[in-house]
C-alpha cells in the first residue's frame, strides 16, 4: 500500500505514463487514463497496443504521476508494480465509469466531448470490438523524484 501523500499525488494527476520493456529490451513509455481500484493501478488501454502487449510479456513496470495542475510541486512519483492485462468484463465497465465521471463528466470534459463529436462513433466502435483491456498495476515499492525542467 502507498503512503497517503503517494495516493494523494495519484489522485491530483490527469494522466499516468507506464513503462513496459519490449521482449527485445526496447523501453516503453505510454501517457494512458487511470483509475485506482483497491490499491491497484488499472489504466486502460486495447489489447494490440505495445504497452499491453509488453505488460503481458513482462510483468513488471513503472507508473509515473505528476500534478501538472501545480507547477509549484516539483515532485513526480515512480511506482513500482507487477502488471496484468485483464479483460474481466466487470472491471472494464468499472474502468469505463470512472473514466467518464473522472475525465469526461466535468465541464472541460463536456466542451471537449463537443468539440470532438465526429469521433465518437470511432470510439464506440473501439469499445465495442472486445479489444479494450486495462493494465492492471499492483504496487510494490514507490520513488519520490524531483520534476523533470521543462
């Protein structure tokens, strides 16, 4: 389990990075929308996508968080986990629902919804293929590190 000013960083970043290594030893690293479900990092993505395929081969990543909304904390945390793709029906619609109340269902989510109304039947499409998983990240050591310059 993370300490609470771990899970507080977590919960104040819009993004996480994960970083998977190719079966050739080629790093990764992949920007990805997250939730936290009982301790665990779940990041969505689609099963053909390099990170899950990468995460499927080798189980051990690295998620990155940053508060991008505070440029005053100069702070990222690097979370060490053991990944597992999943495609449990039940923890896909759980993702989806905390994505939309998350990401979507705020008013910069609304306008930006709006604004990219012409892809929406692309994203359903995707939802819809059976090819959607998530990267399921069990934490097991964590690094405080100062914010990269910008």
């Amino acid at each position: 389990m993370l300490p609470s000013d771990a899970t507080g960083l977590i919960e104040r970043a819009r993004v996480a990075r994960i970083a998977t290594v190719s079966s050739n030893g080629r790093p990764h690293v992949n920007p990805l929308w997250y939730m936290v479900d009982d301790g665990r990092i779940v990041l969505g993505t689609s099963l053909h996508t390099l990170a899950a395929r990468n995460a499927a081969a080798n189980e051990r990543v690295q998620v990155l968080f940053e508060d991008e909304s505070s440029p005053d904390d100069e702070r990222e945390l690097r979370v060490d986990g053991t990944a597992t793709v999943r495609t449990d029906p039940a923890l896909l619609k759980r993702y989806r629902r905390a994505i939309a109340r998350r990401y979507m269902m705020t008013p910069r989510g609304l306008v930006n919804l709006l604004r990219h109304a012409r892809q929406w039947p692309a994203f359903r499409r995707h939802v819809s293929s059976g090819e959607s998983c998530v990267i399921e990240v069990e934490p097991t050591g964590y690094t405080w590190m100062a914010r990269r310059p910008d």
